[in-house]
C-alpha cells in the first residue's frame, strides 16, 4: 500500500460535519458511504477512519495529495452532510490507518461529547479541539477492534 517514495507526502485530512440524513435511512445511507468508500479509497491509495454519531460526522483521510483532494472536492459537495469544517489539513510522515482504506466506527458517547465541542461552520477550529481530535482519531487506529473489520487485501 505504501510506495517507498510517499511518506514525505502525505497529505492527511481531518474534518467535522453535521449529518443532513434522516435518523430513519442512518444506517442503511452509512452503509452506502462505506461501501462506496472503500473501493474508491482503495483506487486513490487513501487510507483512514470515518466516525458518526447519527448527528455529527468526524472523518481522517491520509494518502497522496491528488487522492486526497479528489476525495475532498466529492466530500465537500456530497449532501448528505453540511458545514464540513476542517481540523486538519497537513503533511504527514507514514500512516496512521496503514491497510484501511476505510474504518468505520459508529463514535461512542465520549467521541460525540468531543465532536459536539466544534463549532461547525464557524471558522477555525480552536488548537485544543483539534488536538483532541487527532488525539482521538490517533487512539481509534491503535483499538483492537481494527482487526476485526475490512481490511485491504
Ligand atoms: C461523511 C461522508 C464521508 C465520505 N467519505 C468518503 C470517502 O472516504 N471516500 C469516498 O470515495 N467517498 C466518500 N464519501 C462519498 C463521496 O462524497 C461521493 O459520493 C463518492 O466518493 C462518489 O464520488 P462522486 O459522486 O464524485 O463520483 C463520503 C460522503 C460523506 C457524506
């Protein structure tokens, strides 16, 4: 997955959105996003997580520049979601999510008090939320749980 030439160019995104879908068709559009997700993550290079919960979105894509930008324009316009608001936007050395194109997580209690914390829409996202965000994404790469779901073949 990872050509030895990428990591000085990683490009890595971190953004919060609030969902636009009904409590009702939740599950079954979520599942839709994954699955159409992974096969296009995987096309691009791109690896990472995607939390929701069921009001807000958290999303960390890693991979080379174009991939990420190409996932970014789709993202940014997908109306499924609004006010998608940046944390993250950086270079980074290897992956977090190394042979994931996509983990998902519907987010637990303790992500969605973080993620209610953003002031979605609002400008820049304060230092010490997006440090607990990254903290958090970081935290959700290393759980156990990560094997037990999809990964690239
Ligand atoms: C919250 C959210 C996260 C998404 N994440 C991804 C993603 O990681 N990869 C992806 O290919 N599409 C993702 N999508 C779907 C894209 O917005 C888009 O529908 C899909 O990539 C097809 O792209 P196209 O409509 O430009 O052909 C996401 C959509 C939403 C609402």
């Amino acid at each position: 997955m990872q050509r030895p030439d990428e990591a000085k160019h990683l490009r890595a995104w971190l953004y919060v959105s609030e969902s636009r879908m009904p409590d009702a068709e939740a599950d079954t559009a979520i599942e839709d996003i994954v699955r159409v997700s992974r096969e296009r993550n995987r096309h691009l290079a791109v690896t990472g997580a995607l939390l929701f919960t069921r009001q807000r979105f958290a999303q960390f894509l890693e991979g080379p520049e174009e991939g990420v930008n190409a996932l970014k324009t789709s993202i940014l316009c997908d109306d499924r979601h609004q006010l998608v608001t940046t944390a993250c936007w950086v270079i980074q050395k290897g992956r977090l999510f190394q042979g994931w194109s996509l983990v998902y997580s519907g987010a637990s209690q303790y992500m969605a008090g973080i993620l209610n914390q953003v002031d979605l829409g609002g400008g820049a996202i304060p230092h010490k939320v997006c440090e607990e965000l990254a903290y958090l994404i970081e935290q959700f790469a290393q759980t156990d749980d990560l094997d037990r779901k999809d990964p690239i073949p």
